[in-house]
C-alpha cells in the first residue's frame, strides 16, 4: 500500500531535478566559484595585481573633471550610474561609454536603508526582493534605451545589501549573482582574492579623500600604500569614489585619480588597470579554465 506514495515522491524529486536543472542559476553554479589553489591563478602576463576605478551617482564632476583625466592617460573605469544626473548629461555619458568606460547599475532611486533621512521615502528596511528585482532590471532598460549598453556589473548604493528587516530581512546579493556578473559594496578595507573572490559582492575601496602618498592626519591609508599592499598580495584593488576635483566632502583628488593613471602606466609596476567588467570577465575566464 506504502508503494504508491513512495513512487509519487520519487516521481515528484525527478521532476524537480530536471525542472531546475536547467535554470540559469544552476548553469552559473556548476561554474567553480573559486580556484581551490592561488597558484592556479595569473593575472596576464607583465601584470601582478589588478585594479578598477569606480565613480557612483553620475555626479557632474566626473565628466567635467575625471573623465578628461582619465581620457588623457587612457585609463578605462567604470561609472555607476544615477538616472536623473545621467538624463541631465546625456552626451556626455554617450561619449563616455563608447570610449571604452563602463557604464554600470546603481539602482533606479538609490535605497538605503531609512535611517539615512534621503533614503527614508525608499528605506530598505521597507522593500521587498521583487521590488528590488524591479528596480534593477529596470535600471538596466532605461540605461540600455538611453546609452545603448546594457549594464553587466552593479554597485550596491550605500553599499548595503539587504531588504527588510528583523527576521524577515533578505539579503540581495543572490539577486545580483542572477542579474548581473559582478556587484560591488562599498567602504570595505581590502582587495580582493582572484581565486576565491564572491563577484556578487566585490569589496570597494574608498578612494573619496585620500592623497596618493601621504595619508592624511594618520587616519587614511595613502594610496600607493594600498596599490602595493594589493601588488604584493597579487589581488584585485577596486576604488570607489564620488565627485572628482580638489577637495571637499565625497571628492577624489584630481591629483591621486593623476598619480594612479601615471602609477599604472609604468609597465615597471606590474599593474592591470581596467574597468569592473574587464577584470571580472578575465577572473572568471581563469576560473574555468577558458582564458589564457
Ligand atoms: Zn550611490
């Protein structure tokens, strides 16, 4: 009598392995997520640690001050996109992009959680995980429709990557594992490991405030001693600033975005500068065993 149902839960397990077998979550999974040994990882040849430069909220000062930085050494970074400042400067973004800067996603309206009082009409605290799933396929659209590229890496705003809250709180780094091919937080303090990095949440360094050699009053680290510390441990050192010019509040100084484009330039130095997508993409290559 015990044969039927034990016959319908095998049936039903069956169904399940093969309904969800083949679901792009599962094809990512069956991809290593990390190397088991450093050894197994190289950085291409001449180079012995990465870097990427990230600037968040399309603020003004990126195009008029960094991106012409930037164009003057060739350095490509990658620019995590605010909607309205991005409609309000259009051109400029479109010529950004097709120079090679990746453009990538920072939400539609930039949640964070409800005690910051700007995020407190969008507090994470009160969204849900399709809400947020809205708003970063929708973000991807109106990027796509405005610039012509499709966003493939993300930065989480505030660096926060949760909804709700108490125990009903979610995290939403698996949601950016689906969407895109790399997320990146935000203050954190190290680089990260090729061969064993999450590329869902890829730490972020502040670059916002710090001087290239000195650090400042003892507090920051300078930043070549971060750059060597990174080259030393044969990581992937990703900045992330705000505006771009000679000071003040959330501002990277035009004189370090200057000595880190010159720092990167002298093949003496064994670094690979490239935007989010470019050093993720190469990581993953590796991972498989498909890059060179
Ligand atoms: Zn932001």
């Amino acid at each position: 009598m015990k044969t039927v149902p034990i016959c319908l839960t095998v049936i039903y397990c069956f169904v399940i392995v093969i309904s969800t077998g083949c679901s792009p979550s599962n094809l990512q999974d069956k991809e290593p997520s990390s190397l088991e040994r450093r050894e197994d990882f190289s950085w291409p040849a001449g180079t012995r640690a990465a870097i990427s430069l990230t600037f968040d909220d399309a603020r003004f000062s990126q195009i008029d001050r960094g991106l012409p930085i930037l164009d003057e050494y060739g350095a490509k970074a990658t620019f995590y996109v605010s909607l309205r400042p991005l409609e309000e400067r259009l051109d400029a973004w479109k010529k950004a992009a097709a120079n090679g800067h990746e453009i990538g996603n920072h939400t539609m309206t930039h949640p964070c959680s409800g005690n910051f009082p700007f995020a407190r009409e969008r507090a994470l605290e009160n969204y849900t995980l399709d809400k947020m799933r809205y708003e970063l396929q929708e973000s991807n659209n109106i990027i796509e429709r405005l610039l012509g590229v499709r966003p493939v890496s993300f930065a989480y705003p505030c660096g926060q990557k949760f909804v709700g809250r108490g125990q009903d709180l979610k995290s939403y780094v698996p949601l950016v594992a689906e969407e895109f091919l790399a997320g990146r937080g935000w203050i954190d303090e190290w680089s990260n490991d090729p061969a064993f990095c999450d590329m869902a949440q890829l730490m972020g360094v502040e670059l916002d405030g710090k001087d290239f050699e000195q650090s400042r009053k003892g507090r920051l680290s300078a930043v070549k001693q971060l750059i060597d510390r990174t080259l030393a441990n044969g990581g992937w050192l990703v900045f992330c600033g705000h505006e771009i010019g000679e000071g003040g509040r959330q501002t990277t100084l035009s004189s370090t975005l200057k000595a880190i484009c010159e720092y990167a330039q002298d093949p003496a130095n064994g670094l690979w500068l490239d935007t989010v997508e470019e050093v993720a993409s190469y990581i993953l290559k590796q991972r498989t065993g498909t890059g060179g």
